[in-house]
C-alpha cells in the first residue's frame, strides 16, 4: 500500500542556513535529518545553501540513509553551480542507493526573451541528462516566471516543482497550477509548499498553509501531482504556527492510503 506521507518530501538545508534572513524570529539548530523526524516526512531534498555543505558530501549523506528517497542539488540555491559540484553529487548518488534524483534551485532567472532562460542552456541541460543514468531530473518553477520562454528546459526534466512565492498569491493557485500543466504536459508535478511566507518575510496565515495543503492533497488523489514538498528543514524547531500545523496535518493525513 503507498500512504499519502510516502509521496511527501522535505526541502533541506544545512543548520541555520536562514538564520541571518528573511525575517524569522529566532535561530534554528536543527539538521535536515532531525528535522524530517521530526515532521514525519520520509523523503528529503537537500539543497546547497550559500555554499553550505561544502564538498565532500558522504558524511552529510550518511545522516539520510534512514530516509527512503533523497534528492541532491546539482544546482544549489540562487541558481549557483559548478560542473566539478555536479560531477561530484552524482558521484555521490552512485555510492547512496536511497539518492534516487537531483535538484535545481533557482533554475530559471533570466529575463524573458533571452536566448536561454534557465542556468544551464538546453544543450547543457541534455548533457547533464544523458549522466543521470536513471536518477530523476527535478527543477524549481516559480508562479512568477509562468510568462518565461521555460518549455524546452522542461521538456527535459522528470519532474517540476511549482513554488507560489509569496502567500497572498495563493489565491490563484489552481489558475497557476493549470498554467504549469499545459508548460509541462510531459513532466511530473510536485506542489511546493512554503510554510513561512520568504516573499514578504512573515508568518505564513494559517488559512493559507491549510489552503495548499489540501489542494495538494486533493490533486495527490487526482493524479495530477506525484508529492509535495514543505520547506524548509532549517526552520521546523522555531514553533512557529504554520509549522506545528503542517506537522499534525501530516500525523492526521499522512498514513491514508493513496
């Protein structure tokens, strides 16, 4: 049987990587793999922050081997990556049996109209394919950047998360959700969730963080997505209450059968 808590994952970062930003109240301490323990989420997407962690990655990795599934960052956030960063994740995927994708954070950034839309032009994109060697492709898709010339870097990719960047833009999620889907048609789909709202650096409204929950497991049902991620592992021991509402809406959800 495949429960509903095995299609969701949580976004990674190391300890205290948003400390320093985007408004929060306090400092948190707490590991990706504490933090997925304490969510009760069994997949993890870690993504390189700020250049944290740093190569070499195996001890970072050994913390994740409980975890079914982990998807590393090949490009890390604020679109940063290096081909030596890549060569040695997927390196690292060959050692790991449970790495099972790559992730790339803040892929598409350039303004509309350009020749290559994305970080790494489709060329290189399909280089990078052509080493995965069964690993799945992932890539982040903002609301904001559904106007972006993105379809060819898609095409290549097995799955596209969609973020909603700031809250008060939830309200067209589903009308946003449908563009994505005619963007991606041959993709997979995974609803991000924020559960701090990074786009104005302020608590996500609780209405809100129930409002993308349930769409998303509404569409889980419906097949149009495969998972949900919540973000981020580096904020989920400062009690804030999107949080510690997600956390019992995953208890409460989580073992249903999909």
């Amino acid at each position: 049987m495949t429960a509903i808590r095995d299609r969701f994952w949580l976004w990674g970062h190391e300890s205290g990587s948003h400390n320093s930003s985007w408004g929060l109240p306090a400092a948190s301490r707490m590991t990706p793999a504490e933090a997925a323990w304490y969510m009760g989420i069994p997949n993890l997407i870690m993504v390189r922050y700020d250049g944290r962690p740093s190569p070499p990655y195996p001890q970072y990795a050994l913390a994740l081997r409980p975890l079914q599934q982990v998807v590393w960052s090949v490009v890390g956030a604020g679109g940063q990556t290096a081909q030596a960063e890549r060569d040695h994740v997927l390196d690292l995927a060959r050692r790991e049996r449970n790495i099972t994708g790559v992730m790339m954070d803040d892929f598409f950034r350039r303004p509309a109209g350009t020749e290559d839309t994305g970080v790494l032009a489709v060329s290189e994109l399909q280089a990078l394919r052509e080493q995965l060697q069964g690993l799945e492709l992932w890539v982040v898709l903002y609301d904001h950047q559904l106007g972006l010339p993105v379809e060819r870097h898609l095409a290549l990719c097995d799955r596209v998360s969609f973020w909603t960047w700031e809250a008060r833009h939830l309200a067209q999620l589903e009308r946003h959700f449908e563009s994505v889907e005619k963007l991606a048609p041959g993709s997979r789909k995974v609803l991000g969730c924020y559960m701090w709202d990074y786009g104005t650096g302020k608590p996500m409204p609780l209405d809100l963080m129930q409002q993308q929950c349930e769409a998303g497991l509404r569409w889980l049902r419906q097949g149009r997505i495969e998972g949900m991620i919540f973000l981020a592992s580096c904020i989920c021991d400062l009690e804030l209450e999107a949080v510690e509402w997600t956390r019992q809406w995953i208890a409460t959800v989580g073992g249903q059968a999909l």
